[in-house]
C-alpha cells in the first residue's frame, strides 16, 4: 500500500429533508470542486426552525479528506 497525503476540509451539507440528505448533499458538491475525496467525518449536526417551531432545515458540518496527487 502507497503511502499518501491527505487534506482535510470543512463542509457543511443542508437539506430541508433529512440528515442523511444533507450528508449527500455536502458530499455530492465537494465532489464537484475536489479530487480523491476519500472519507468524511459528521463533526456538528443543526438545523434552522420555522415560525412555529417546525424544522426548516438540517445543517450538516463535516471534515472532509481528500488524497493529494502523486
């Protein structure tokens, strides 16, 4: 097994949905700007409430590594 490098980033992923979708969510658009993303790690989970105390929104704070090239 080569040895690697890895960076970690902070990502927070929202859904009006669910945790699990704001996990995919985070996941899915940190793929689109970074390469080699290898594993996350949930850090912090929130969400934002409507008038009448209803959730509104999840919020998702994760660490994300991703593998440098070479």
């Amino acid at each position: 097994m080569a040895d690697h490098t890895y960076a970690i980033t902070h990502v927070v992923g929202t859904s009006s949905e669910g945790i699990d979708t704001a996990v995919q969510n985070g996941i899915r658009r940190a793929g689109e700007s970074l390469r080699n993303l290898d594993w996350f790690e949930v850090t912090e989970i929130r969400g934002r409430l409507g008038h009448s105390s209803e959730v509104q929104e999840y919020q998702v704070t994760m660490k994300v590594g991703f593998r440098y090239d070479g």
